[in-house]
C-alpha cells in the first residue's frame, strides 16, 4: 500500500465496490468531484458510448474495462445521489431472487420446470411478479 498517495490508503482487499466508493468519496474530499449531478450523468452517457463502441468491437478485454468504467460511474452515482451502492445492489438482489422464485413457483403450478419453459414465458411471469410486487407497496402505502 503506497501510503504517500491520498488513494494508497484505501485498502486493496476490499470488495471492489466499496472500494470504489470510497475512492470517490476520498477524492471528493479534495475537490475532485463534478461541482453539479448534471456532471456525473453526462459522464455516465460517456461511457455508455464508449460501452456501445466496444461491443460492436468485440474485444473482450475493451469490453471488460468499459463495463468496470461503467460500474465505477454508477458507483459514483450512487455517493453523490447519497445511496450506498452496495446497500442498492443486494435490494436489487433480493427483487431478482423473489422475482426469479414466483417464475418458479408458476411454472411447478403448471406442472412445469424451468427447461420445459421459454423465455416468453418466463418474462410473463416476471412482468406478473412486478405487478404484484407494485400493488403490495401501493396496499402498505395506503395502510400507513
């Protein structure tokens, strides 16, 4: 660890997303931050571009750093819109999992696994999922 450096002393072996947060938090810090959220979003289309470019390249090692580009904007995102992107990401999580079990769910109703399934069919029940996750948070909403 160079601890010379502002950035030598975020730990090395930290999961990579909390270490990029607090490298944009550090940063931040010492004024190296966009001054407005309109900063960071145009960054983010940035690399999108930059994302759209090298899959119609077909590079995987390209395609690899624009995607970690990609993630590092979005967890910059996420510090400056004060959300722990960690925290987001294992909600997002949770929705999948529960998401992806109601598929399974269905299916075994129907007498079927996943192999005897189709994509169409899937994204059915996923969209179904998603309609009855909404009109849960709409009933708790209205209960409080």
């Amino acid at each position: 660890m160079n601890r010379s450096s502002l950035l030598g002393r975020i730990p090395k072996d930290l999961p990579a997303l909390r270490r990029a947060f607090l490298i944009t938090k550090t940063v931040s810090g010492v004024g190296f931050d966009w001054p407005h959220l309109k900063g960071v979003l145009k960054k983010l289309k940035e690399e999108l571009k930059e994302f759209h470019e090298a899959l119609s390249s077909k590079n995987q090692n390209r395609l690899r750093e624009e995607i970690g580009d990609l993630l590092f904007v979005l967890t910059n995102l996420s510090r400056v819109l004060g959300i722990d992107p960690e925290k987001a990401l294992q909600t997002t999580i949770k929705k999948f999992i529960h998401r992806f079990q109601y598929i399974e769910k269905s299916l075994l109703k129907r007498g079927k696994g996943l192999q005897q399934s189709n994509l169409l069919e899937m994204d059915g029940l996923w969209e179904e999922a998603k309609r009855k996750e909404k009109k849960r948070v709409l009933k708790k909403r209205r209960a409080k």
